[in-house]
C-alpha cells in the first residue's frame, strides 16, 4: 500500500500573490486582513485561502482576519524570502 503524498505546490504557487496584497494593506495601515478579502481579489474560494495560509503557521482571528504583519512574517518565512 502506498502513501498518498500531499502537495503544497499550488498553494506555494499562491503565497507571493498573498504576500503582495498583504503588504498593499499594510501600506493602507490596516492591522488585519480577512481571507474573504484575498479571496476576492484573486478569484479564490475563501476556504482555499485559509487551508493556503495554514501551511505557513499564520492563524487568523474569527471576523477579523490575519494580523498583517504577522502574516508578511510567516510568508516571507515559509518561503524564505526573509533570508
């Protein structure tokens, strides 16, 4: 029997468009972004946004969103950009 293996790649595939609307908030001065709102911008489902931004450890807040920086953060991270 084997393994099924999970693959990230789609979702790696869509960090730096994440990380790029991330970071226009920022620039606008929000504290919070809402998977809802990345979703729309990118046509997305925002189920798939939040099983995307799970892999990178970030935790959003019911009705809130994620922290914007934090978020910037674990992106970066994940795909070690910040290096």
């Amino acid at each position: 029997m084997t393994k099924c293996k999970v693959s990230y790649a789609p979702s790696v595939r869509r960090l730096p468009s994440y990380l790029l609307i991330a970071k226009q908030a920022l620039e606008h001065g929000d504290e919070y972004l809402s998977g809802t709102l990345i979703a729309q911008e990118l046509n997305l489902e925002p189920i798939q946004v939040r099983k995307d931004l799970a892999i990178t450890g970030v935790v959003g807040k019911p009705k809130r969103g994620y922290p914007v920086q934090p978020l910037i953060a674990a992106i970066e991270s994940y795909l070690q950009w910040d290096r």
